[in-house]
C-alpha cells in the first residue's frame, strides 16, 4: 500500500509498505526520507498516535491514508545542579509576564496566577487539532513572508484590514513558552 507521511509545514513523504510491516520500520522509513531522527517523532492518524511494536494492520489505515508526523525536542539531560536557577530569557513571554504580575501583585500570589495561566495555556494547546496548529501557522508564515497581501484583503465587513505592524509580527512570531 501506498502512505503519505505528512509534517505539520508540509514536508511529505510518500512510502511503499505492506500492511503487515512494523510502525517501527516505518519510523525507519520516515527517518532515511526526512532526515528526522526515529526517537523525536510520533505517528498520529485519526488523532491516534501509532505504537512502534504494532503493525499497520492494527490501524484503520489504508492505501492512500495519510499519516501525521509530529517532531519531539530532543531529550536534553542536565547535570547541573538542579538547585540553581534556571537562566532568565528576558525575550519570554513567560518572563515579561511574571515581570508585569510582580509589579500588581505580591510575589507568592503572582506565581499562583502564572502557574494557573501556564496551566491554562498547555490545555488549551493540547485540545487543538492538527488542523488547526497547520492553519495557525500557515497563517505565521504568511505574515512573515508577505505582509503586504495579507494586510490588504477585505474582513467580513468588506472593509480593508489595517496594515500588520512589525510590532505584531513580532508578537505572532515570538510566543516561546
């Protein structure tokens, strides 16, 4: 059968397999097409993450089915102490909001409410969809590349949209957890 492996950016690859073969040796597959190690990626179809000892006819996947690929970080193991604080990325958004909570809040209340916005914003993104994560960033890369376009199309109303400042291309850009 024939599968379409499909990054989030629209890299693909297309492998030739039999229903009987490993997920594992798909990884494999994927790796040699994509360049993308076999421990970094997961296997989704149908939101359904594919296990590396099963075999695709443990799936409802056919010919022509399209497989999703989603590239983990690499693991990073640290030996420093781990009593020591972690360094300050003043570019956070993370950072530049504890900074604005400490200034309206006292310290101990301002971590609570950014641990609950925290929480709140890693169980927003894991309940978006592939789909979704692929339109958003569709919509990114479009800023970036031609602003111009975007900027000039008609809203709902008909009405031109303003100009996209550098400003919020930069804040559409720069949302590093």
């Amino acid at each position: 059968m024939l599968l379409t492996v499909k990054r989030l950016l629209g890299q693909q690859c297309r492998l030739r397999v039999s229903g009987e073969e490993r997920i594992s040796l798909v990884k494999s597959l994927v790796s040699e097409q994509l360049n993308v190690p076999v421990n970094q990626q997961t296997l989704l179809f149908r939101g359904k993450v594919l296990e590396g000892e099963h075999r695709l006819s443990d799936y409802p996947i056919g010919p022509e089915s399209i497989i999703y690929l989603v590239i983990k970080k690499p693991e990073q193991v640290f030996f420093e102490d781990l009593s020591k604080p972690a360094p300050v990325r003043p570019h956070s958004v993370w950072y530049q909001l504890s900074q604005v909570l400490e200034k309206h809040f006292r310290t101990s209340d301002a971590v609570r409410v950014l641990e609950r916005v925290l929480n709140d914003y890693y169980r927003d993104l894991g309940m978006l969809s592939l789909e979704n994560i692929e339109e958003i960033a569709g919509y990114i890369l479009n800023l970036e590349e031609d602003p111009v376009t975007t900027s000039e199309l008609p809203d709902q109303e008909g009405q031109p949209k303003p100009p996209v400042s550098e400003t919020m291309k930069e804040q559409a850009t720069q949302t590093e957890p």
